[in-house]
C-alpha cells in the first residue's frame, strides 16, 4: 500500500508522463533502474532519446535545483547504460527535467528541456 507521499509522487509522475505526450513524446520506459540509477521516463521524440527526471515540490519554486551534479551523474551512467544495452549509443539524446508544483494545492508543470548535459564532462549525445 503506497503512502501519501508515494501516491503524490505517482500522481506528479503521470501528469508529466501526459504532459509529455501532449508534446508529441512517445514513452519507452518507466522508472528504469540501471548502473547505480535510475531514470523516471525514457521518452522518444523522433529519433532522439530524452531521459526524463521529474521532480516534485510542495513548496519550492525550483524543483529542478535538486537535480544536482550527483543526480545528473547517476542518470548520465543510468542513461548510458541503457542505450548500450539497446545498441542506442549513436542515437542523439538529451536530458529533460519535468518540474511539478504544488501551490495552493494545485498542480503546475513545467518541462525544461536539456536540463543537464551527459555528467561525463562533455555533452556525450550530441
């Protein structure tokens, strides 16, 4: 049985997922855990892969601050692996970050794309 906060989570989590679609992005995979990381949604936008990290927050009006550089290296590694493990690796990329709000009790979404580039140092993908 999931929790307030876990259902708040799932709830944040499919309306970036609907968002996202509204958009024109097709989903491949949901909360993949790979290489010590993991991936909220894996979409596809064309031929590019657009790894997902949706972040929630009832109160800060900047949800993509707690996508640090550790996180970014977690999901750059999470990311790598599985576009190896898919034979991916010349296909173009990017990181994306979905910002959900709670104001008032409402929520609000935002989509950032190229949040991040690839935490290796350079931008591996492009």
């Amino acid at each position: 049985m999931e929790n307030k906060a876990a259902r708040k989570g799932r709830a944040g989590e499919d309306a970036a997922l609907l968002l996202l679609e509204r958009e024109g992005l097709h989903l491949l995979a949901r909360n993949l855990r790979r290489a010590g990381g993991e991936i909220d949604l894996i979409m596809e936008e064309g031929l590019a892969l657009v790894f997902v990290e949706v972040k929630l927050r009832s109160r800060d009006e900047n949800p993509a601050r707690a996508v640090d550089a550790a996180k970014q290296r977690r999901v750059s590694r999470a990311a790598l692996a599985y576009m190896a493990e898919n034979r991916w690796l010349e296909r173009p990329a990017r990181f994306d970050v979905v910002e959900v709000f709670f104001p008032g009790g409402e929520m609000r979404l935002n989509h950032i794309r190229e949040a991040f580039v690839f935490a290796g140092g350079r931008n591996y993908f492009f």
